[in-house]
C-alpha cells in the first residue's frame, strides 16, 4: 500500500494542531511519498520526501503526482483540503473543524469554503476528528454519511504524572490562542474575581500591546507569559498548576484539555462544541462561557480536586496516537 500525503500545510503554519496529527501519522507508517515544499520536512522521513516547487496558489492547486508515482499510489491524503490531479486516485480528507464557517466573515470565508467543501466532495471517505466535527460537516458541507469515520485525536505520551511530581501552585493556565471564541477576556475577568490565583499563558504569540495593557491593569503582578514551550515543559506547567482554564466557545477537538488531564491538571472549561466529548465527566464544564461561572468553577477546584484528577486520569486513557493512526490505517485499507 502506497500513500501520498500532501504536505502542503508545512508551508502554511510553523506549528499548529493539524502539523501534529499528521506527524503523528505518518512517523507511524512504515512507507508512503511524502509531497513536500520544503527540503527540511519536520513531518517526512528525508528518503520518502518529495520536494516540489511552491507558489503562492499552490494551496489552492490539486496536488500534481507524477506518472511513476501514479502507478504505485493506493490512496491520496492531503495534509490540508488539496485533492489530486488524477481523480481516479481513492482520497482521503481529514476535516478539523468548522471554525471558518462560524467566525471568519468575507473574501477569506469564501475561500476557504471553496477550498474545503471542494475536497471533501471529492473525497471517498472523510474523517471528522470528533463527533461534533461530524454533525458540523452534514449541517455545512452534507455527503453521504456513509463516508464518514469519526477519528479522534490523540495525546503525547510527554504528558504524565511524574513520580516526583512538583508542588502544586496557584497558576491557572490558559493554552494556546487567544483571539475571539477563545475568549480570552473572559478568562483574565474570572481571574479578577479570584486574587488568590495568578495566570500563566501559553503559546498563541507575543501578548499584543492591548492584551499588555489590559493584564497590567486588571491582573497587576498575577500573570506570566510563558510563551511557547514544549511538551516536556508544558507537561511541568500542568503538573505544577492549580488547574487549566479553558474557555473556548468553539473547538473541533480540543487537545489541551486531554493534555491536561494526562498530566493530572483539573480542567474548566465550556460545555460546548466537541469539549464534553472529549472531557466526558471529568472537567468541570461551565453551561456557557461566562467569567462568573469561570470563577465559581475554579473556586470549586480545591474542593474536587483529588475526584477530577483521577477522573482526568481515566478519561485521558481514551486518547492515543496508537489509537488515532490504527484507525486511520484501518481508513486506507477499507480503500485498497
């Protein structure tokens, strides 16, 4: 079995959830042709990358596969909504989320739709990376739900419960972006509420002078930007922290929460979107995100959080890259 996966997301994003999944993926398999646009492929193995020249539409191209390659391809996965020049090829289309079609308005919607909603058409099985993905793509994008194969993400093993495990701090974290949905706001209002707590910010880039100015005046010398660390040190951070505050309105899976839990961290979050199915019983889920409820919630931690840890522990066990690329490999072969 021969798959060719498009690497064209490496020349869109430096890093990113959609760069994990498929790295996750493909260091698993034990051949494929990886069609990269950059030599130094952090995904690809260097034999099996393929290096093609990369223009500004590119993205918006069908992936060209030369004839030698076409004659030994069994199946066709694009890292980022392309689909291949041969339409022959069976494809495989893995869909994120819908955050386009819920948050981002004009010429950039448009095409990105365009984009999407052509590959998805175009593929013979789509996989959802979770259940409201799936449900968000027949209200969006309907096909033959037949095609459909629900694939959650998985978690890295970096995340754990070390056996000298760090005292315990009173850090709330916030991971990863912040703009819009992510309500970020919110999360330094909650804060507000409760001076017993700092926050300490992960990733989602440099504090913007707003963001500065808003955090020196409402969280004055309760607050750090951590930036971007990796999963050792970001593992240390959910280890040490009081709990993971995430107060997302809107996520197609929602890694950090199963992050969090793998490495004993209480979770507060919103029940909304993908998050109650993937932190089932064991976070504390606001009914909306609101910062009075992000404050009661995390005043609540202490009291249930020797029953939420153990309850992280467990639900986390559910989420595995093994798992994620088992089923995806039981994708492709459905296709042979």
């Amino acid at each position: 079995m021969m798959v060719v996966y498009d690497g064209i997301i490496e020349s869109l994003q430096s890093g990113g959830g959609v760069s994990v999944v498929f790295n996750e993926i493909v260091s698993r398999m034990d051949s494929y042709l990886y069609i990269s646009y950059n030599i130094d492929s952090k995904i690809a193995k260097s034999e099996y990358n393929q290096v093609d020249k990369f223009t500004f539409l590119e993205r918006y191209k069908r992936c060209r596969i030369s004839r030698n390659v076409y004659k030994r391809t069994s199946i066709f996965h694009s890292t980022y909504y392309r689909v291949p020049s041969d339409r022959s090829i069976p494809t495989v289309t893995t869909v994120h989320d819908f955050t386009y079609e819920n948050f981002v308005k004009g010429p950039a919607n448009w095409v990105h739709c365009w984009q999407k909603y052509r590959a998805i058409k175009h593929s013979d099985i789509v996989i959802c990376v979770s259940h409201n993905t799936a449900r968000d793509l027949m209200h969006y994008c309907p096909i033959d739900p037949s095609k459909i194969r629900v694939i959650h993400n998985g978690v890295s093993e970096s995340y754990h419960v070390p056996p000298d495990l760090p005292a315990k701090t009173n850090e709330v974290l916030f991971v990863g972006a912040r703009a819009g949905y992510k309500n970020f706001e919110l999360a330094v209002d909650a804060l507000v509420k409760r001076p017993e707590l700092s926050l300490s910010i992960v990733g989602g880039g440099p504090l913007s002078e707003t963001e500065q100015q808003r955090l020196d005046a409402c969280l004055t010398g309760r607050y750090t930007w951590l930036g971007r660390l990796s999963d050792e040190e970001l593992n240390l951070a959910y280890n040490r922290a009081y709990a993971l505050l995430y107060p997302s309105s809107y996520e197609g899976f929602g890694i950090p929460i199963i992050e969090a839990m793998r490495a004993g961290c209480p979770v507060v979050a919103v029940n909304a979107s993908s998050i109650p199915e993937v932190a089932g019983n064991a976070a504390i889920l606001t009914n909306y995100a609101d910062a009075e409820l992000f404050s009661n919630a995390l005043l609540s931690v202490s009291e249930k959080r020797e029953a939420l840890v153990i309850a992280g522990l467990e639900q986390a066990k559910k989420f595995s890259w093994d798992k994620c690329f088992e089923e995806t490999l039981q994708v492709y072969k459905e296709l042979m």
